[in-house]
C-alpha cells in the first residue's frame, strides 16, 4: 500500500491551470505567450558550458554529498560579500551544502526538521498563503500539520505568525519564509527578518528561508536571514537559508544552489542527504562554483527585469492595483477573480497566467483567488507584446 499522505497532495498549479484551460482556445492570429511559468528565458554565460566541458570526466565519479571545497568556498565568499558579512562567520565547509536546486532542498528540510511529536501533540508547519507549493507538500509528507498564514495587502504580503492561534504556533517545528516572496514580491526588512528569527528560537523551531529571488530587485538589495544573525547576536541557531542559481544565473536546468545556516542543522542535512540522495554531479558544481564567482552577468541579468517592470509600469501602470514589486520578476494583479481573468485572457489575448487561487490553500475564500501572476521571464519585446495586449483585457 502506497503512504497515504500521498493522497493529501494536491495537484500542481500547472496542471489546475491546465485543467482550467482545456477548453479554452487561444485567438489563432496571435502566438501564445506562457506567462504563466517563473522559467526565466534571459541568456545564461557562456563559461557555463565551457566549464561543464571541462570537467566532463567527472560524469564517471560518485559526487559527494557536501560537494567540492571549491564550491562551498566560492558560495562562502558570495555570501559574505553579498550581505557584507563578517569575514569569518561562514565557515565553508561547517556551515554551506550544495543542493540539487532548491526545489528538492524546501522539500526535504521537512524531513529534517520535523519530530513525531512537539509538545506531546502533532507538530505544525508554519506557511505563507500564497507559497510555493513545494512547502506545503513536504509539511504534508513530513507528517505535520500544514499552517497557512495569510500574506495580504494588510500584512505587507508578508506572514505574520503572532498572529495564530497560541496552540498551533507552540506546536511549530518549521516555518517557511519567502524573501523577496513568490507571488507577491514583498522583501523581509532587516528588523523584520530578526523577528522571525527571535521568534523560531524563542519557540524553537527551525526557520527556513527561501531566498531563490534575492539578486533581483529594482531598488535596494533585499536583506537576508544570515545579514540578519550577523547583525544581531552572530548566532546562525534555528536558521537555514535556501539559494539557487535558476533565477539569479537563468539556469533553472541545472538544477544547482545551496543551503547555509546554523552549523548542526547543516551537519544533520548533510547526513539526511546521504540517504536521499540529491548530490550534485562534478561539472554542474564546476559550473556552479564559477557562477557564483561571477557578478557581471547578475548585474546585466537584473537591469534586463529593471526594464521590463520599468515597460510593465508605462504599458499597465494605470491599473488601479499595479504596484513594482521590491524584488522578484513577477506581476501580483489584483483582478477580482483570477480564475475567470485567466480563462478570459488565454482565450482572448493568447496569454497565460497563473490564478492567484492555485498559489494559495483550498477552500473557504483564499488570499490569492482574487489575483493572477505574471512572470516577467521572457526576452523584453515577447514581455511588452504579452503586456500589451494583457493591458486592453485586464478589468478590476
Ligand atoms: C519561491 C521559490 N522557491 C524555490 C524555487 C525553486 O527553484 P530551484 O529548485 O530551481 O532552485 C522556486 C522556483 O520557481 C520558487 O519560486
């Protein structure tokens, strides 16, 4: 007999949204543009494949879970200059693991982080609603009890876990954070981010931060959980941080980023990894290793979304509910309802979007049902050709 908590999976947004759709046509004059999908379409540098030549021979070795000391030495020197860290509190090899992309990482922290039993009671998973579906699964899989924390206008799209139930809070044993968030493009101040850690050790759970996002923004770098340790105690307790190369590289193919964070998590992850698999091969670490060296093509890679929010705000900017989002490449329009405006712009427009519905918990009125995404991804002029014709179908 197969784990019943499969059954409590539900389907993946793409596949509700393909559901939605099925009956639906596109206009046949116009190509269809896929907005629908965060897959980002920039280019990628070409040392990519020059490096995956390179190390080809390493296609025949077992990798190690922990990766090359190369790659958590390039990710170490990242990070600190990223959040101008104090030079000695990443230590690479104690405190940094290579990941097969996030994707596998948010999932299987889950597996890490939640016990039979907190408090003698079902452990909780704390979840931002609208989230990245992943969360939600691995809580379910883990055997916990998923927790959506509305992320509204009211809270800055940001989760306020204060604000529950006494009982479900004390039970927690993973929270999820998103900075810059997925939909919505909030971004965690840096007092903010501090709460949230204050609060996971205050209760003692493990906080997870999913920060795949974070090199791209239009105004000031977004802030990070691990600035946030260094510039409050120093202390990396209870804290894990998630990277990726998929946004801030444009290469979501190959499937590499990375975990930090306090020291005996990190170890527990690595000896978890072991079992599960998931180490990344030889040449995508060499590959990884030199993106992570490499600031030119992040730079040019956010100019290129700077733009297109820059071309999203002349072509939809009057919307009532536009807002540019502080980081991220997606679009959060409040439409009314997001299910109807999808059906009516795939069919209209030939454009697809993802109902704010299938981002956010079943049942009773969800956060996100009254909102579609938009992902930024494509190259600039495919981006101003969907947005246009999105502008003359968009209704409030
Ligand atoms: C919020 C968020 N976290 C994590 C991921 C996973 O990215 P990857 O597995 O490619 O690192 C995505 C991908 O869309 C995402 O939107």
């Amino acid at each position: 007999m197969i784990n019943d908590r499969l059954a409590l999976l539900r389907d993946y947004p793409f596949r509700r949204l393909n559901g939605l759709l099925k009956d639906v046509e596109p206009p046949r004059d116009v190509e269809p543009l896929v907005m629908s999908i965060g897959e980002p379409q920039h280019p990628y540098p070409d040392f990519v494949t020059e490096q995956l030549t390179k190390h080809a021979g390493l296609w025949s070795k077992y990798p190690p879970t922990n990766g090359t000391s190369e790659f958590r030495t390039a990710v170490k020197d990242w990070i600190t200059r990223r959040y101008s860290l104090p030079p000695d509190i990443i230590e690479a090899d104690r405190h940094v693991l290579p990941v097969a992309g996030t994707r596998e990482a948010l999932f299987a922290v889950a597996l890490l982080a939640v016990p039979t039993t907190k408090q003698r009671m079902r452990p909780t998973v704390l979840i931002p609603d609208p989230f990245y579906q992943i969360y939600s699964g691995a809580a379910i899989m883990a055997g916990a009890e998923p927790v959506y924390v509305p992320t509204t206008e009211e809270t800055g799209f940001l989760p306020d876990f204060l604000a529950l139930p006494a009982d479900q809070l004390e039970r927690a044993a993973l929270a999820y954070l998103c900075s810059p968030s997925n939909p919505q493009g909030a971004v965690a101040s840096l007092n903010q981010l501090k709460a949230y850690v204050r609060l996971a050790r205050d209760l003692d759970f493990i906080l997870a931060t999913d920060e795949c996002y974070c090199e791209i923004y239009c105004g000031a770098p977004p802030p990070g959980i691990i600035e946030a340790c260094a510039t409050d105690d120093g202390h990396l307790r209870n804290v894990i941080a998630f990277h990726s190369l998929s946004k801030r590289s444009n290469v979501p193919g190959l499937r590499s980023g990375f975990v930090v964070g306090d020291s005996d998590l990190i170890m527990d992850f690595a000896r978890l990894r072991q079992y599960t698999g998931g180490a990344s091969p030889g040449p995508i670490l060499a590959a990884a290793t030199s993106l992570w060296k490499d600031e030119a093509h992040v730079k040019a890679n956010r100019a290129l979304y700077r733009d297109k929010f820059s071309d999203a705000e002349k072509i939809i900017g009057s919307h009532p509910h536009f807002y540019r989002p502080d980081g991220g490449f997606y679009l959060w329009l409040k439409v009314g309802d997001g299910e109807e405006t999808a059906r009516r712009l795939w069919a209209s427009a030939g454009v697809k979007v993802m109902p704010g519905a299938y981002l956010s918990r079943e049942g009773g009125n969800p956060p996100g049902a009254a909102y579609i995404r938009l992902a930024l991804v494509h190259d600039r002029s495919k981006t101003t050709e969907a947005l246009t014709r999105l502008a003359t179908h968009i209704q409030e």
